[in-house]
C-alpha cells in the first residue's frame, strides 16, 4: 500500500498517539496475569511498531 508523503506525518503522529495509549493501558495491567486483554494490547502494539516503522522508511524514500 503506498500512502501519499503529505499523509505521512499525520498517520505517524497518529500512531504515536495511539501507541502512548496502548502503552499506558499495558502500564495500568503490569504485573497482572497475562490475560486476554493483556495479550491483545501486546499485540496490538507490535502492530502499531511495525506499521509505524514500514511507514517510516516509506517517508525516508
């Protein structure tokens, strides 16, 4: 998928809202069991790394 480079910053800032989010909800479960929700927002934040990553060496073109 390209994403046009005036789109760039705003989906980057975006997600790096949304990963802080994800951050302090993972914060708020630390030291709990590894539950499903645990486990979703784990994921979750992979995602949102590896999303943020591709569409900065996409940006560094």
């Amino acid at each position: 998928m390209e994403v046009p480079d005036k789109y760039h910053p705003v989906i980057l800032e975006a997600l790096e809202d949304l990963l802080y989010k994800v951050s302090l909800d993972l914060s708020r479960l630390k030291g709990q069991p590894l539950t499903r929700e645990r486990k979703m927002l784990t994921k979750k934040q992979s995602v949102i790394e590896e999303l943020q990553h591709l569409l900065w060496i996409e940006q560094k073109k």
